[in-house]
C-alpha cells in the first residue's frame, strides 16, 4: 500500500461556461458597487482597506460574506490591512 491511494469515490463536475466576477483594489469603497452582475463565483484579489484598522477589515468582510453569490475567494492584497 505505500505510494498508493485509494479513493473510494470520485466525481467530476461539468459545466459548459463559469461566470467569475473580479473585483480588487475597492480601498474601503465596495459599498459604492451596485448592481453587480450575476457570477458563479466572485474574486476579490486584495487592497479593500484605505488606512488598515480592524474595524475596516471587519466591515469588509461583512459586506463580502453578504453578497449573492454561491463561490466567494478573497486573497489578501500587498497593501491591505
């Protein structure tokens, strides 16, 4: 058994288009975005906070976590908080 694995299932999904909707560098302005397209997944890459305090962190996140879409990815941007 070394070296080995053993899966006892597996599954593939198939879907002809995915819709990523991107956003970065919203620097502590995200709630100015309004009527954001329809997506399968949204991206935030980064620099949502203009100063760096918790409480930006806080209520980004917040605000993030409540959007509409089903796949939610944030990466963590070189000058955010």
């Amino acid at each position: 058994m070394h070296g080995k694995i053993h899966l006892s299932s597996t599954f593939v999904i198939k879907k002809e288009n995915m819709n990523i909707l991107h956003l970065s560098d919203t620097h502590n302005c995200h709630h100015q975005l309004r009527d954001l397209p329809d997506a399968d997944v949204v991206v935030h890459s980064g620099d949502f906070c203009m100063v760096g305090t918790e409480n930006e962190a806080i209520e980004f996140m917040n605000w993030f976590c409540d959007l509409p879409y089903k796949h939610k990815i944030f990466i963590y941007g070189n000058t955010s908080c």
